[in-house]
C-alpha cells in the first residue's frame, strides 16, 4: 500500500477506483483517459498505476509531457521514436508521422503493452501515437489530459475524472509538506486551515503552499497568508494558465466573463446575457470550458475552483495593473468608483 511518508496522500482511494476501469488480464485492447484540471494530480496518479502494472506486460512506455514535447519539436516523431525505443528496445530513425505510424503498428501488433500518454492536448497526438488497432491483445493505453472531451472523441472506454483531496486528505499533504515534526501548535494549526481554504483540496496548491512556510516561523506564515490575496503564487498560477492559453479567443472572453461575473449563476441565463452581448455561439463555449475542467457544473450552476476563477481575474488585471479604468472588465466596487468617480473610459469596455 501507498503511504502518506511518501508524499503521496488520497492515492489508496483514487486507484480503488481507477484500476477497475482497466480490467487487467482481459484480452481487448482498453484505452482509459484520467481527467482534471491542472495541478489536480492526474500524471502522478498514471505514474503509480504504471509503476504498478508495467511487470504484467511485454513492454511498456511512459511518455511524459506529450504537449510540451510536441509544441517544442513540431511533431509527435521524436515520440514515435521514443514509444519504438522503450517497447521494441530499438533505436529507429523516424522520417514522419506516416512512417512512425506503419512502423509502430507492424512491429507492435502482436505484443502485449502498457503505453501511458501524459498531457495530451491534441487529436493528432492521439492519432499518431496510440491507435488501439496497432497493439496486441490485452494491450493497455492510459492518457492523462484537462480535455474530456479530447479523449471521449478518441474512443477512450472509460474516463476517470480526479476530483480535489477531501479535508482530511488536504491537511495531511499539507502538514507533510508545512511540518518538520508531528505536533503542531494551537496558532499553527489555525494559520493551516486558512492556506487549506485557499488551497481548496488541489495538491499543487497545497504543496507550493506548504512548501513556502516549512520551517518558518509564525509571523512569516502570517504575512504569507496575507500575501495570498494580492499576489497569487506564481508556481500554481502558471500551471493552470496552461488551460487558459489554449482555448481559442472566444472561448478566453467567456471564460474571463464567468471568472468575472458569472462564478454561481444559472448557465441558462449567463448564455443569455453573454448571447445578447452579441458573443455568438456562447453555448458552445461554455461547452468547452467544461470540457476542459476549467467550468464545472453544479446542477444548474457554473462553478469553478477558486484558484482558476483568481487566474482568471489575475489575467485582466494584468491587462493594466496600475489603472483599473484600461481593463477590459471591473469586478470590485470600490475599483468601479473609483474609475466613474474619474470618469474614465475603459479602452476595452466590456463590462
């Protein structure tokens, strides 16, 4: 069993749930998709289950990083070459993705494999790198990605969503990451629960947090907690704004309206209000920010975590982080004032 010494708290549930999906020993060729927004945990959880699985098959490959790796080389050919390399032992001079392609399902077509695909954020990722036809019998593919949607379309046959860590969960991660000894102070202790709040169960958040105020006394904790407000950490911020730059324009307009204005509100009614602002095709939208893990709902309701609806805000007030009267949108009364008290004209006025 996973314990907590090893950093890797809430994992025992979430693969009680996950490893059911794969139906180890089954001679079909499964693809699992591991879905969340950023930060959420997803390529740890496929790491473990690799690391556990990867003895019960002829060959297995962990490609990590397939956006990043794919956006810096242009192609997924170097991944073809990887995937060859790590399953067939063999290094292959890949010319393109057609040749990858024929060379990956001629040689693999026999063979039992356990292929993950980590961060994955294209169709034509999926397409060149892992076809459930090319491999053998009993043959598992897990992708991890924020998209759902990505993967559905793919034809994955399961998808597992991560949800946040329950309280219990956040407070152990948090006091392995905060804490160099077991007994924590009464004023520690209270000082724990509000980075909790912020941190609202994602483990990146609690990790960078925690990591921040180990070793520090209770003063520093108390003005790192203050900071929080007016300068989110850069290290979370980052990674969830990976989300946000790839959407396409009109899909970041609605998303900065939901972070904005709309957190809460009927999803009905927001299409409405945002369709009558002559933002044509708002539902679809809508549609992919939820897709994405970016929006989620709630019954009726748009919701999101609080940390994406900051990165959101964040976004515009980097529009113009000395006049709030040059951004695109005003959420805080005393801002709105101020800017009509001056009568000042935003450049980009929306709302």
């Amino acid at each position: 069993m996973i314990s907590t010494s090893e950093g890797l708290v809430g994992m025992d549930s979430r693969l009680n749930e996950l490893l059911p999906y794969l139906n180890i020993g089954g001679l079909d060729v499964r693809i699992i998709g591991i879905c969340g927004m950023g930060g959420i945990g997803k390529t740890t959880i496929a790491q473990v289950v690799f690391d556990r699985l990867r003895a019960q098959f002829e060959g297995s490959s962990f490609l990590e990083n397939v956006r990043q790796e794919t956006e810096k080389q242009g192609s997924t050919i170097h991944l073809q070459e990887k995937l060859s390399l790590n399953l067939l032992n063999s290094n292959v001079n890949v010319q393109n993705t057609k040749m990858g392609r024929d060379m990956i399902k001629h040689r693999l077509r026999t063979k039992r494999v356990l292929i993950v695909l980590d961060d994955v954020d294209q169709d034509i990722q999926l397409e060149t790198l892992c076809d459930r036809t090319w491999f053998g019998p009993g043959s598992r593919i897990i992708i991890t990605s924020r998209d759902e949607h990505l993967i559905s379309a793919f034809g994955a046959d399961k998808v597992y969503k991560v949800n946040a860590l329950t309280d219990p969960e956040a407070f152990d991660l948090f006091r392995l990451k905060a804490f160099n000894e077991d007994e924590i102070g009464e004023n520690f202790l209270k000082l724990s629960y509000e980075f909790l709040k912020y941190a609202n169960g994602l483990p990146l958040a609690i990790k960078v947090l925690g990591s921040s105020v180990r070793g520090r006394n209770e003063k520093l904790w108390s003005s790192a907690l203050k900071r929080l407000g007016k300068n989110p950490p850069k290290g979370i911020i980052d990674v969830l704004k990976v989300s946000f730059d790839g959407l396409e324009e009109t899909e970041k307009k609605t998303f900065l309206d939901i972070a904005c204005f709309f957190k809460g509100e009927n999803k009905d009614r927001v299409i409405r209000i945002l369709n009558g602002c002559d933002d044509d095709g708002v539902e679809m939208d809508v549609q992919v920010l939820i897709d994405r893990t970016l929006v989620t709902l709630f019954g009726t309701k748009l919701w999101m975590h609080d940390l994406i609806q900051e990165m959101g805000r964040e976004v515009v007030i980097k529009e113009c982080r000395e006049e709030p009267g040059k951004r695109s949108r005003l959420w805080l009364p005393k801002e709105i004032i101020r800017v009509l008290g001056q009568s000042k004209v935003m450049q980009q006025p929306s709302a």
